[in-house]
C-alpha cells in the first residue's frame, strides 16, 4: 500500500542503535535482541516484529498440536457419542472463558491501559508507579468477581446445561463435568490478565506458552483417570490445565510489575499528554462492559451451534467441534500476527502516533489474510485424510470421519471473516475508548447465525450449522470493515478490500487444484501430501503474480540469498 502523510507530530529520531533517552532498545522475551537501527520513537523494529511473531507463532503451533493430541485423545478413549457430547457441553465454559478473558475480552480492556501506564511510567508521571497502581487498583477487584462468577456457574451447572443443550439424552454427566470445568472463570481469568500486562511489556514467551502447558495437564489427567473417571477426567484436566496457565506466567509478570520505573526507556510523543483523560478513562465501565458484551456475543455462535446440534442424532456436537478445531487451525497461527502488533498499536495511540498505528493494522490485515486464506485451501483440498489421518482411531469411526470432513469444508468458508474479526475489532478497542459499534456489528451477524441455523438444521443437519455460523461472522467482518473510521483506527478501508482480493483468488485456485491432485489418491497420506504441495505452489504462484500481501517483497531477499548462496558454492567448487 502507498505511503501517506503523517496525520500526526512525532519526535525526532535518535543515533542509530539508541532508543530515546540513550538506553537499548526493548527486547521481547524469548526473543534475542535486533542489531541497532534508526526507528521513530518507542516502535519496536521490524525485525523485532518479526522474531516476536515467529517465538508466538511456534508457541501457538505447539499449543495447537498439543490441542490436537488433546481432541484426538478424547476421540480415542470416547468417540463421538453420548459421553464425548455431555463433555463438550461442559467444554462451552472453557471455551467462551479463553475468548473472553485471555484471547480477546481480557486483552481488548487491558493491553491499552498497561500500555497508558508504561508511557506514564516511561515519562516519569505518578505517584506512586503507574504500573503498580493499575495493578493494585484492578487485580483484587477482577478475582472476586471472577471467584463469584465461578461459584455461581458451579451452583447453576444444571440450568446452564438445559439452556446450552435442552436435548442431550444424558444431562447428569454434562452437570457434572460443567461443575469442574466452571473453574476456569478464575483461573482462566488470572491467565489472561497475566497474559495481557506481559504482552503490553513486550513480552511474548510466557504468554505463548500457556496453552501447551494447558493442553498438557489435560491429556495427562485423561490419561491417568480415565478409566476411574470417565470423560469427567476431561473435565478435571481443564480445571488442572487453568491453574498451570496461571502459574507458568506468574513469576515472569511479578519480575516486571516489581522493577520500578524506567525512566528514559521511552521518551513522549507529541500529540500525548500522560496526565491527560486518556491515562483515566482506560478502565471505565462503560468500556470494559462494550468489550464483555461484544466477547459474549461473538461466543454466542458457540451457544447457537450447541442449541440446534443438541436435537440432531448423537455426535453431531462432537462433530462439529473436531470439524471447528481443525478447520481454525489456520485461522490460529494468523492471528499471531495481531497478537503481537496489538500492543505495539496501542503503544502507538498512547503516544499519539496514528500514521504509525494506521500503517501496523493495514499491513496485519492484509498478511493476516493471505495467511489464513492459504490455510482454508489447504483445508478444503484435504478435509477427509486430514480428519481420517488426526482421528480415526478406537472410537472414532470412518462415518465419523466423512461426517467431520464435510462440516470441516464448509467451516473453511468462513475462516476469513473470523479472522477479520479478530484483527478489526482490535482496531476499535486500542485506543482505550468505549465504542458500542462493535457490539452492534456482532449482534447482527449473532442474529444472522441463530435464523440460518433454524433454517438450515433440518435439510442439512450439521453442515447448515456451520454455514450459518460461517454467514454470520462474515457479516459482521464486513460490517466492522465498513465501520472503520473517526471511532477507531482511520485504515484506509477501500486499499485494505482490494490487497485482500488477490489472495481470495489464489485461493480459490489453490483449493481446486489441490482438491483435484488430493482425489487422485488412495491412500490418505499420499493424497494428503500431494493436495497440500499442489494447492501450496498454486497459491505461492498466483501470489506471487498478483503480488498478494507484498509476498514479492518478502520473498525477494530469501531468493536472493539462496541464490547468493548457491553462486558461492559453484565458484568455490571450481
């Protein structure tokens, strides 16, 4: 995209390898630090981007993969039957609680306040430590809420079950595990705070690493009890799994909130006054109950797929959510993208950089979704070897297998606008202001959902549900990409549609091709391994051509390394 005009001042640039005030430049953990370079005040470069992004990229792989063993151990001691089905009633907590307070909810509130306090703690503003005091001032207060939340949901488990299931044939099992997993509204919820102050410290390892740790305990806690427990050992890995999640980040953010100040590690911006409304307005209620309100909504998908597939013949649930697991897979690994740009475009607004903040959402938007339109090809080439290969085992039975594969299709569809989502709704709530619109936006696509998913249960069963949720999130990512504008991030919303259509059409090219070299095959892993290297040189290709994402650009210097590279060799052969 072309360059534009600064909207906004910015302080000059300091000696080359020196960060405002003389000290070093800030340096992720887990991340080594980057070589000195020229940058705009308080931006991290862009090798540190990078390197971030690669450490929580590969975090989030191993978690994912570690989610996959999780799914494919509970496929082999439970199938997908009656007892796989009440636990994944009681699994709905655990779900909307990781969106809710650790993926999304939680950080949206967060990550703009912890990034007002560290640029009034960088300017010496406050007494006493401003990073302290939004400790002290929001930690006490969240746990007793989420402790009572957690209680709460403990107490009610049989009324939540008849309201997200009012058909499961075995009600008494979902009870129980829902009464072990309501847990995780605490403790998910300490995981997530943790999670947002790290990350709003550029800091990326032990946030990145919760989820493996999570997936862990789970698979080990079945493994142990299953045959003591039941599927109620799943439930009681998740209740396990949230307390480590805690524990792994607890020890890493203590370290920072008890370093004091750091003075000179950033200078101001001008355009930002640290003792302005903004440092005091990042907390109220009106915004953290828009972020609740638009999080639960967004979950409601959820909810609404549950409602209709608990009428549906037994393991429609359980097919739906190994079809939902796998299938945003992709959709994963690119939002890692905006995971770590997050801070830095909060960052950015605190200090009243727009034109820096504006540039950072175009080009995570743009990678974002050539990234997980590569993956969605991949997906709907290979959805049968890639289910038979992941589950069909023990329980799982071929038929399970033809099933999950046509839902995980037509969940592929839909992988666009819920990573759109994802990435644009950030742009609405780093700038610390209460904004009801994306509430809005959601609520008319919740509301697409639940009348298609009415419509459509009953000629098309599972499959429906998830075109209708697939409906339902796209609306709402085009409403959110409509909306852009004075109330969040001014992105320059009509280059943003015309950079995205390029890898639409790549990958629509890719997954027929790679559909078509997958069907040539018999055998899984031989169809699975030539579908995924047809639609992947087909989609390179036309990105390449169209020059989607700017991939020329990237890929320019890694081919002339390697060409670099291979001239040495010859000449030094000769």
């Amino acid at each position: 995209m072309r360059p534009r005009p600064p909207t906004t001042a910015t302080a000059p640039e300091q000696a080359p390898g020196q960060a405002p005030g003389g000290d070093a430049p800030p340096v992720a953990e887990g991340v080594r630090p980057a070589p000195p370079t020229v940058r705009r005040t308080g931006a991290p470069s862009r090798r540190f981007l990078a390197r971030a992004t690669l450490l929580s990229a590969a975090l989030s792989m191993a978690g994912a993969v570690l989610g996959l063993g999780r799914d494919q151990t509970l496929a082999q001691l439970f199938g997908a039957g009656v007892d796989s089905d009440a636990f994944l009633v009681a699994w709905t907590l655990p779900e909307m609680a990781s969106t809710l307070l650790i993926e999304d909810g939680m950080a949206f509130v967060l990550v703009p306040a912890f990034s007002v306090a560290l640029a009034r703690r960088a300017r010496g503003i406050g007494t006493p430590d401003p990073v302290r005091a939004l400790v002290t001032a929001s930690l006490p207060r969240l746990c007793l809420v989420l402790a009572g939340s957690a209680a709460v949901l403990a107490a009610m488990a049989p009324q939540v079950v008849s309201v997200l299931a009012p058909g499961l044939p075995d009600p008494a099992l979902a009870v129980s595990c829902t009464r072990l997993t309501a847990t995780c509204v605490l403790s998910f919820g300490l995981a997530g705070y943790f999670s947002a102050a790290l990350r709003a410290h550029r800091a990326y390892l032990a946030p990145g690493a919760i989820y493996i740790a999570y997936n862990l305990a789970i698979i080990a806690t079945m493994f142990v009890l299953a045959d003591r427990w039941g599927v109620r050992a799943a439930a009681l890995g998740v209740a396990i799994g949230g307390c480590v999640m805690a524990a792994v980040q607890a020890p890493s953010l203590w370290r920072r909130i008890t370093a004091g100040r750091e003075p000179g590690r950033f200078a101001p911006v001008s355009g930002y006054d640290g003792d302005g409304e903004d440092g005091g307005r990042t907390l109220v209620p009106a915004l953290v109950c828009a972020v609740l309100l638009f999080t639960l909504c967004r979950q409601s998908q959820v909810l609404i797929e549950r409602y209709f597939a608990s009428g549906l013949p037994a393991g429609a649930i359980s097919h739906l959510n190994y079809a939902q697991k796998v299938a945003q897979f992709p959709m994963s690994l690119a939002m890692m993208v905006c995971v770590v740009t997050f801070p830095v475009v909060a960052r950015a607004i605190a200090e009243g950089d727009l034109r820096r903040a504006r540039d950072r959402v175009e080009r995570d938007l743009t990678l974002m979704g050539c990234l997980v339109l590569f993956g969605a090809a991949v997906v709907v080439a290979c959805a049968p070897q890639i289910v038979q290969l992941l589950f069909q085992r023990g329980a799982f039975t071929a038929q399970d297998t033809a099933a999950t594969a046509a839902v995980m299709r037509v969940y592929a569809v839909g992988l666009l606008g819920h990573t759109l989502v994802g990435a644009l709704v950030r742009s609405y709530f780093s700038t610390g202001r209460t904004t009801w619109f994306p509430l809005l936006a959601m609520g008319a696509g919740a509301l697409a959902t639940a009348v298609l998913s009415a419509w459509a249960v009953d000629p098309w069963g599972a499959r429906g549900l998830a075109a209708a949720n697939a409906a339902g999130i796209t609306l709402t990512a085009l409403l959110l990409l409509k909306g852009l504008g004075p109330r969040s991030v001014p992105v320059g919303v009509r280059s943003v549609v015309a950079e995205l259509s390029r890898p639409v059409r790549a990958a629509v090219c890719a997954a027929g091709a790679g559909l078509f070299c997958a069907g040539r095959f018999g055998s899984p892993t031989a169809a699975l391994a030539v579908g995924c290297a047809c639609a992947t040189v087909v989609f390179l290709s036309l990105a390449w051509i169209l020059d989607a994402a700017g991939v020329r650009a990237l890929l320019l210097p890694v081919t002339h390394s390697v060409r670099s590279s291979l001239t040495r060799k010859l000449r030094h052969g000769r």
